[in-house]
C-alpha cells in the first residue's frame, strides 16, 4: 500500500533550547531573536524548517508519526484533517487504524485506543537543507517583530500568523516585541510560574 507523506508545516525560524522550553522562533524578527539568545540557550536548528506532528502513544515512552487514519466505516484521514478527526472524534473510534513511523523508528500500525489522546501533539522541526539534523521537540512557540506588543499570548482562534495552525492549537504560543528577545527566558519563566 503506498501510504501518503505525514502532514508538515513549512516556516523560516529557529530552534533554541532555553532552560525553561524549547523554543521556536518565527516572524520577521526570528533571527536577530536567535542571535540575542545565544548567551541564554543553544541554538538546534535554523533557517527554513519542516515541522511534522506525533501522537504520543499510550504506554510507551514513543510516539506515532501518522500518515493514514481508517475509520471504522474506512473511511480515510490524511494531512491536517487527520488531526482534526483524531481529535475530535478518536474516542468515538477507539478501533479506528492508524499507520505511520514511530519516533524511534519502524513503520508502524496502531489503534487510535493506543494514543493518549489527552495529550497534545508533539510539533517536530526538522531543517530542510540537512536531512540528518532533527527532529527536535519543540515545546513553545515565539513570533518576533516589531510590532507594538510587547508580549502576548496567542490564540488559536485569533488572527492568522507565522506560527502553522495546528501548532497553535498544541503549544502555547507568543508574539514578543524584537527589542525584548533577551528577556525572552525570564518572561517565559514568569509565565510557566503562573501556570503552576
């Protein structure tokens, strides 16, 4: 069976390890962001970018790269409505079929009662121009320009930005004023702080 390629979201930014998060950096001000951080965290990728998502599974310390949901009257869910029926109906069809990768690699079929459906997905950012480096787990994603926010959460349901959609939807989500970049770390510290 030729299987369909996994959804991916395409951007320009960077990827950099924070203490508090691993943090992706989008918008037209990702760059000078990335420099600005260097002192605080490691940069893990940068430049154009390719951001598939996983289901984690639900016993396992792995995840699922789905390609392809059956349903249980076989009907097929591929890209980003995959995610939408996953997570909007997956209760409802515990026996549905889902095939895909698994992060530690292997093809792999599985039952949507296999995933933890409870958790978010897991956004992954590979680099385009070097296919060895990757994926890296990305926890919160950052819109850096000049705009006059200085800092501010965004919503899934708000405006369309540089941040895909389904990312939105499973991570939390910033636009940050390019002038504040260094104080990124303690303002996504005050703001985990006030989510314990």
């Amino acid at each position: 069976m030729n299987l369909p390629p996994p959804h991916e979201d395409y951007l320009s930014g960077a990827c950099v390890r924070l203490p508090e998060a691993t943090t992706l950096l989008a918008g037209d001000a990702w760059r000078a962001a990335e420099a600005a951080l260097r002192a605080q965290g490691e940069t893990l990728l940068s430049g154009e970018l390719t951001l598939r998502y996983a289901l984690p599974l639900q016993y396992e310390d792995d995840a699922l790269i789905p390609q392809l949901v059956f349903d249980d009257h076989r009907r097929e869910h591929i890209g980003q409505a995959l995610f939408a029926f996953v997570y909007a109906r997956g209760y409802a069809y515990p026996r549905a079929d889902v095939i895909g990768v698994r992060l530690s690699g292997g093809e792999e079929e599985a039952r949507l009662k296999d995933l933890d459906l409870a958790v978010p997905l897991l956004p992954l950012a590979y680099n385009r121009e070097e296919s060895e480096a990757g994926p890296v787990r990305v926890d919160v994603g950052v819109i850096v320009d000049a705009s006059e926010t200085e800092w501010q959460v965004v919503e899934a349901d708000g405006p369309k930005t540089e941040l895909p959609a389904l990312f939105i939807e499973h991570r939390p989500c910033f636009r940050l004023n390019a002038a504040l970049a260094p104080e990124l770390s303690t303002l996504l510290e005050a703001w985990l702080a006030s989510r314990a």
